[in-house]
C-alpha cells in the first residue's frame, strides 16, 4: 500500500501535503521519505487490529465461547489501538506540530494491544501482536526525534 492508497483509505486526500519549492522541496522529500515509512506501518497496525478486532467480535458473538473476558478487553484494545494510529497517520500526513503528542500516545496504545493480543490464539493475534509492536517502536522513534518539536513550543 503507498502513502496515497493509505491517505484516500483514510479518507484525507493526498493533495497539497507536501508542498514546496527548491531546497525546501529537497528537505520535505527526505522527511516524506521518513514519513511514508512511518504511514506505511501504520498502515499495517491499523489493518492488523482492525482484522484482531473482528476476529475478538466473533468469538464474543458465540454464546458460551471460551475466553470471552480476553477477547473482550483485546477487542476493546485493539479498537483503540487503531484509532489512535489513525490519528498519528493523520497527523503526520499534514506535517502537524501536535503529532509529537500523538506519537506518544499510539506508542502506549500499540503496547497495551500487543501486550494483550500475545496472550491470545492463532495467527491473527499473533499478526496484531507483531504489527502493534513494530508500530510501538517507529511512533517511539518518531516522537524521540521530535520533528514538530520546535512548532510545538510555538503554539504554547
């Protein structure tokens, strides 16, 4: 999936996310580059969970299924989970200085569903689980290099 299959997905449009001319243009091309790494295992997480999720759904659908409690906490995280990497892609797409503090947050959310979806059953959990933690530590790596940082300190 590339940046712009995942930005209409998201519903944002790729239009006018990266625009600029000359030197400038050369730098955002490096930190796009940066970024469309960064969307594309978002990208990832988001439909790892979603498909945890559906899959945690199901089992609680069946009357008297087993492990209904981790089931229902893993569907709880991984709903969260995802809505928090859509948030982090968002943000990143259109260069935001808040996106720092959404890379925090998804770092503690893909943590909690990994945390959760490793102690489950089968080849989709243990995708979640995967995917959660690869994603935990690219928003880690992006929220310790602090790209908005400094426009961040502007808005306060």
């Amino acid at each position: 999936m590339d940046r712009r299959e995942l930005l209409g997905w998201m519903g944002m449009g790729a239009a006018g996310l990266f625009v600029a001319s000359g030197s400038e243009a050369q730098a955002q091309e490096h930190e796009g580059h940066k970024h469309e790494e960064h969307l594309k295992i978002l990208g990832e997480c988001i439909r790892a969970c979603n498909e945890a999720a559906h899959h945690c759904l199901e089992h609680l659908k069946k009357e008297g299924g087993e492990n209904r409690e981790h089931h229902a906490k893993a569907h709880e995280l991984t709903m969260d989970c995802q809505a928090f990497c859509v948030l982090a892609a968002t943000l990143t797409a259109r260069s935001s200085p808040l996106a720092l503090y959404a890379h925090q947050a998804c770092t503690e959310a893909c943590r909690c569903c990994a945390d959760e979806c490793a102690n489950g059953h089968g080849e989709i959990m243990k995708d979640c689980a995967t995917r959660c933690r690869e994603c935990e530590q690219a928003c880690r790596s992006m929220s310790k290099s602090g790209g908005s940082q400094e426009k961040t300190a502007t808005l306060r």
